[in-house]
C-alpha cells in the first residue's frame, strides 16, 4: 500500500461518514440523518470499526463508546495511534452524560460527544462543523506540500516520502531508486530570457517529466531551484534507468529553444541510484549517491544520465 495522501477528502465528492454502534435501532436512526449528504459506512462492533477505517479512511467517524470487547475509548486509542488513520476525526455517541468519562474522550482525541437518543438536528450541525475543519485542515497540509510553481511536490513531501519509501522498502527487501535530474545552463537560460520564461521553463519541463511518470506511487519533487528528484520504490537499476533515458528523451522532443545549449534545446542532466535499504544504513546515503552522480555527469558535459552501480 502505498503511503500517498488517502486520508485526504475527495474535491467534489459526498464526505464518507463511518457509523459505528453495537445497536442496530441506534445506526438506523444515524443512518436516516446522513444518508442523503455523506457516502453512509456500517460497523456494528469495534473490530469492524478498525478495519473499516483502515479500507475506507472515512472523513468523520461517529463511534458508541459502549460495545462488547473493544469499546469506543479503545477504538479511538488505536485510531490515533496510527499515522495513517490519526487524522479522521472521531465524535463519541454517549447514552448519558458523565464528566469523567468525556474528559477521557477527548484526552484520546475525539473532537465532540453526542448524546443519545441523538437530535437530528444538533448531530447534522456538528458533524458539518468538524467536517469542515478537517476539509481546511486537509487542504493546508496539501497545499504545505506541494511546489507553488510547478504543481508538483515539494522538497518537504519529498523529505517524508524518501523516509517512508526507505522504511517500506528496507521491511520487503526491496530495491528503492532515486533519480536527481537538473536543467542544463539554467543561469544562462535565465540570464536570455528572463525570470519569467525561466518559470515557464521549469512548469513545461516539470509537467513533460510528470507524463513520463506512469506508475501512481513514483514521486516526482522540486529538489531546489531548477533541480528535480524522482523517487521509485520498488524498482531495480535496470527500470530506474529506462524512466531515466524516456525522461530526458521526453525533454528533448519538447525542443525548448536555449542558445546557451550546445543543441540549442533544454537538455536535463541525470543521476541515479538504486540501493536495497537495510536497517543500519539511511536514506541520506542513497540521496548523497544520486546527487554525485548529478554532479558527475554535469562534468563529463551534461545532457545525459550517470548510474551509481556501487550500492547495487
Ligand atoms: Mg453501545
């Protein structure tokens, strides 16, 4: 599974609402409340409540805190301590009011308590109002990831992936490859044209490397300035360099006028690394590698691609 941003809602799309209480009467009535304006999910018990989130990542959960086995109090505990499932915001359904018991609700981290029997009303109304929050909070943590120019990640997602990429990789015993890539006579391109055309340039050659990019869980980021990082989990040298050549071709066919270049077109500069991640080693190593092997191909006369065998 890969680790992309799944507990994001949808744009556009009917908010996804978990239900989850150990009484039928009680989901039917919750059920006629938000059936017409959220995507309604059933769990009738706590386990179900789990792995419902786990396949669903609903946007708000309305969770009972009585339930044979696993109770609210530890379906909300489990929840927030997992990174993928933390942020679903979870509203707790009580049958009576008892201070000490919502205290503990919220210090696992729910963000409001329901009392049954349940006010149609007041329950649409507060359920809105968190959904809301988590849409605005959604929205800033992809916009805090994302490269205002190109549209394309940014060095911080870029950061978090290779962290969690190397972790994955490094628990399956599988091969993880990073491409740096870097526009060649950048300055010089600036220097002719402008700071304008330089951002057109940078926007064009992101969105051409991005179509190159055909598997949903390689990660394309804006390294810094006209340097570009492209992470692939899961792939050997061989793979790696295949994407690496059809991008820098794809480059190429975009024929980017540049009087600086010796062709006179755009041309990137590549290096790449694959390593198998193992416990004692660090990602830092993978990324020094590629960024070497960047640096030596700008030397030995850029447009083209250089390959680290040695981490292999
Ligand atoms: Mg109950």
């Amino acid at each position: 599974m890969s680790h992309d941003t799944q507990w994001y809602a949808t744009p556009g799309a009917q908010p996804r609402l978990l239900l989850v209480d150990d009484h039928q009467l009680n989901i039917r009535v919750m059920y006629e409340i938000f059936r017409h304006e959220f995507d309604v999910f059933i769990a009738l018990n706590g386990e179900q409540a789990l792995e419902k989130c786990a396949e669903l990542h609903p946007d708000l959960i309305l969770l009972d805190v009585v339930m044979p086995r696993l109770d609210g109090f530890e379906v909300c505990r489990r929840l927030k301590a997992d990174p993928e499932l933390a942020a679903i915001p979870v509203i707790f359904i009580t049958s009576h009011f008892d201070e000490a018991d919502e205290v503990r609700g919220f210090e696992l981290g729910a963000v409001d308590f329901i009392h049954k029997p349940v006010n149609p009303i007041i329950t649409k109304a507060r359920v809105k109002t968190q959904l809301q929050l988590k849409q605005q909070a959604d929205l800033l943590r992809a916009i805090s990831q994302i490269d205002g120019l190109t549209g394309i990640a940014n060095r911080r997602r870029f950061d978090q992936q290779l962290e969690l990429e190397w972790r994955s990789c490094c628990r399956a015993n599988e091969p993880l490859s990073l491409l740096m890539l870097d526009i060649d006579y950048f300055k010089q391109y600036n220097d002719e044209f402008g700071h304008l055309a330089g951002d057109e340039c940078l926007r064009r050659v992101a969105m051409a490397m991005q179509q190159a990019i055909g598997r949903p869980y390689d990660l394309l980021a804006r390294f810094g300035g006209e340097e570009f990082a492209v992470l692939l989990p899961r792939t050997n040298s061989h793979g790696a360099q295949f994407l690496a050549q059809n991008i820098l071709l794809k480059i190429q066919h975009l024929a980017l006028p540049h009087p600086y270049s010796p062709g006179g077109i755009v041309t990137l500069s590549a290096g790449l690394a694959t390593v198998v991640p193992q416990e004692h080693t660090q990602a830092r190593q993978l990324l020094q590698r590629a960024d070497e092997m960047l640096y030596k191909a700008k030397q030995q006369g850029r447009n083209r691609l250089l390959v680290d065998e040695s981490l292999i």
